[in-house]
C-alpha cells in the first residue's frame, strides 16, 4: 500500500542510484564502489577535506551553462536580425573566480549593490560589461559605479534619475541608463518571487514610463537606453516573458518619437528541474519564442527589433552545484493522515536552513541521494531536515531515501548552485560552508569555510584569550 503522506508529483524510483541529468550536474555519476563523484573527485574525498556541509559547483557544467545560454540569446536574436547581450545575474552565486568564468565565456554580469560590483571589479572585468541594479541604490554605489565605467545603471525610482545625473556631473562623465517598468505581468510562480505586480518595491508604472524617460532625457549626464523589465523567478512557460516584451514595446514605439531606444532588457527568471517533476522549457526554445514575438510585435508597430538584453542567473548556477551532507540523528515519525496512519522518516542532517532557506522561505522542493554509496534498501518516504532550532528547517521536504540509511552516510542535494551560498547565514551560530568548485580531478576553493572563531572575531565583546 503506498504511503498516503506521498505527494502525487514525487514518483517511487525504480533505483535509488540513479542520478537524474535533468537534476544533476552533467559530470555527476556513481564510482565503481557506488559513491558520487563530480568533476572527477568522489563526495567522501571532499567530505574529510573539507568538511560538510559543503557546496560543490561542477564547473566544467557552470562553464558550459555559460557559453550554452549566451549563445541560445544571440543565436535567437540573430534569426530576427538583432543582436542579444546577456548578462549572467550574480545574485545566483557571486565569487570572484565565477565572474572569471562569466569573462572568459564573454558575457556581461548583472550586480544589485555595491558589495557585489565590488566582488565584480576585483575579479577584473571591465567595467563596462557591468549592469548595476537596485531599488534603494547609494550615492556612494552610484559613484563606484560610475568610476568604474559600468556599461548600464538601472533607474528603479523618479529619485534615481536625479542621482545619478548628479553623480555623472560631478564626475564629468556620461551615464547609460535603463529604466525598470512595473509591466503587470503575473508570471507563473510562486507569489513570493513575483516582482512585477503593481504592489510591490520594484519598478515604475507602465503610465508613468513617458514622464520618467523624458526627465533622464532632459539631463545631458544621462543616456537613455531603454526599458528593463523583470516579471518573476523560476518561471516554467514562456507566456508571461511575451506579454510583458508587447506591453513593454508598446512603450518603447512611443519614446521611439522623440529619441533612440537602442534596447530592450527582457530580464530573466527561467526556471530549473529542482525535482524529476520539474518540467522547465528548454532554454534554446524559450529564446526563439521571445525573440520571434518581440519580432512579430515590432512588425506589427512598423518599428526596427531593438537590441536586446537578458539576465539569466539561477539557470546557469543551479545545476551546477550540489551541497554534500552528513547524516547526524534519524527518526521514524508516525502520523495519521485522513484517518490513516503512515510513517515519515526524519533524517537530520549537518547544515539546514542557514546554508538553504528557500524551501523554509518559498516551500521551495528539492532532491536528494544517498551520497557515500548505493543501497539495494526499500524506498522509503523521507524527509531531510537541518539542526537550527525551528521546525520550519527542512532541506528537502519530500524525498524518496533508501531504507537503511544511518547515521555518518553522506547525503547529497542536487541543483543548489543558485541561490543556497548567496543567502546563506550564520542563524544559530553555525559557520558557513566552503565553497568549492571541482574540474577534471582538480580541486579549487572559491570560498573557505568559516570557523567558530571567525563568527567570535566579530563580536567586539570577545576577548581572545577567552577560547
């Protein structure tokens, strides 16, 4: 008899071993003594060196997703007789090695404050392959942005405009702006992510766009570039991009009479398989069904196609990582469920919502497999859980795991390249992971794991001597 606590979605593996490429970095696979290996070092390895939790970015896999997405943007725009610039979104995981990736693949990157342009500008691209974002930027960020010769800042309020005229002034520089528009477009996700409704922090009214390109206009320290729109995050169909791209050249066809609209920045947002019952679009199809719609709205406006630009992030960095986990505490819970009982085993591990809090942030779902060998046990319905003192601390809510799981066992939960480092914190005092990156058999650290100490080092009460 099935369980009845087992969602519909979450299917009975027919092999507990099998690493599903849909979910898995494409280097990730099962040794000859059944443990995984990614990048050519096995999970136990990487464990004893250095410590779990631990994430791992495949990078031969990052440094694929890279030139892969880049060229389904240009090859699509290309078709429609435009040209595509895409900038990876480096919220999804910032490292200074991984903006060297982003480089040597020769895409642009997206920054949101002035920590990230400062990881940005240390790892040594050029500046003007820098877009800077924000809501609630600085001066002072404004000014490091226009030092450096950024290529693009992102107007997100009336405020803004006159902020970063003042900056370019003083500066003696001429600045390229684009403006974020509030389209309306509900995107297909969860209402957490949705960040271009009406109510909510980003943007401008889709009204107010001829008042606010007019003011940027009137500042000679300024150069319009066009619109920037962002509708959601982990967005699976392609309807929500197309609705907003029209409404957006809508607009674009009327600034068009009284200046140059050279571009037209469609954002990003595409969606990833965090379990085998994701079904995201491929990213080749999604681009050609954009493009051949901005197309096709252009005609009928009888304007030129705009160059366009995108900001793909979590769809570059998320399958590409995995975070390897040992195995603590392990206990069977029973539960009535509709005047059934059934049981769920609660499987504790190491880490926990301070090194992922989307699914206790979202309810977000994820994966994961036995990683420190195979198991011929029964499936059993699990739930992975963290050691931080909340009950909301769930790694993967629903998982099928092998019976005999046991205390020490290595687990791993793919697709956490994006999105698990970037808000990772010290809730409870735990250290953050070491972030490492593995090619070929080689070992790389882009991040060290944190200590005790470092978290005491802080606290200005310390005394040294005391630990």
């Amino acid at each position: 008899m099935k369980n009845p606590l087992i969602p519909e979605w979450l299917d009975v593996p027919g092999d507990l071993s099998h690493l599903d490429p849909r979910i898995w970095p494409r280097t990730a696979k099962r040794s000859e003594f059944g443990e995984i290996s990614i990048g050519g070092q096995v999970a136990s390895d990487l464990v004893r060196q250095f410590g779990s939790p631990l994430y791992v970015v495949d990078q031969e896999d990052f440094e694929a997703r890279l030139m892969s997405t880049g060229r389904a943007f240009s090859d699509a725009a290309q078709k429609i007789g435009t040209t595509a610039k895409t900038y990876y979104a480096s919220k999804a995981l910032l490292t200074t090695e991984v903006v060297r990736w982003v480089d040597q693949a020769g895409l642009s990157i997206d920054v949101s404050t002035g920590g990230e342009l400062a990881v940005a500008l240390a790892a040594g691209i050029d500046g003007a392959r820098i877009g800077l974002h924000g809501n609630n930027k600085s001066l002072v960020e404004i000014g490091r942005a226009i030092t450096a010769g950024v290529g693009a800042i992102v107007v997100d309020s009336e405020i803004e405009i006159e902020r970063i005229a003042s900056v370019a002034s003083a500066q003696d520089k001429v600045q390229a702006v684009r403006l974020r528009v509030n389209t309306g477009v509900h995107a297909h996700t969860h209402e957490y992510l949705a960040t271009a409704r009406e109510d909510q922090k980003f943007g401008i009214a889709l009204t107010d766009v001829p008042d606010m390109v007019a003011k940027i206009r009137s500042h000679s320290q300024l150069r319009f570039l066009g619109l920037h729109s962002h509708i959601g995050s982990q967005i699976f169909v392609v309807d929500g991009f197309i609705a907003a791209a029209e409404r957006l050249l809508d607009v674009h066809a009327r600034l068009l009479e009284n200046g140059e609209v050279p571009e037209l920045n469609l954002g990003g947002g595409f969606g990833i398989s965090y379990t085998a019952a994701d079904r995201p679009m491929e990213l080749s199809e999604l681009a050609g069904r954009i493009t051949t719609a901005v197309a096709a709205k252009c005609q009928r406006l009888g304007i030129s196609v705009p160059a366009l630009a995108f900001e793909p992030g979590r769809v570059i960095a998320g399958p590409a990582g995995i975070t390897l986990y040992s195995v603590g505490t392990i206990k069977e819970v029973r539960i009535t469920d509709q005047g059934a009982a059934a049981t769920r085993k609660y499987v504790s591990v190491d880490g926990g919502m301070s090194d992922n809090v989307r699914p206790a942030l979202y309810e977000a779902e994820y994966s994961a497999n036995l990683a420190s060998r195979s198991s011929d046990a029964e499936a059993v319905l699990s739930r992975v859980v963290g050691k931080h003192c909340e009950s909301g601390d769930i790694v993967v809510r629903h998982s099928m795991l092998p019976a005999d799981v046991a205390v020490n066992d290595l687990l791993a939960v793919p697709a956490t390249g994006a999105y698990c480092f970037s808000l990772s914190s010290n809730y409870n005092y735990l250290p953050r992971p070491a972030v490492i990156a593995v090619k070929a058999g080689v070992v790389k650290v882009l991040i060290r794991a944190e200590t005790e100490r470092d978290l005491l080092n802080r606290d200005a009460g310390f005394e040294p001597g005391e630990a």
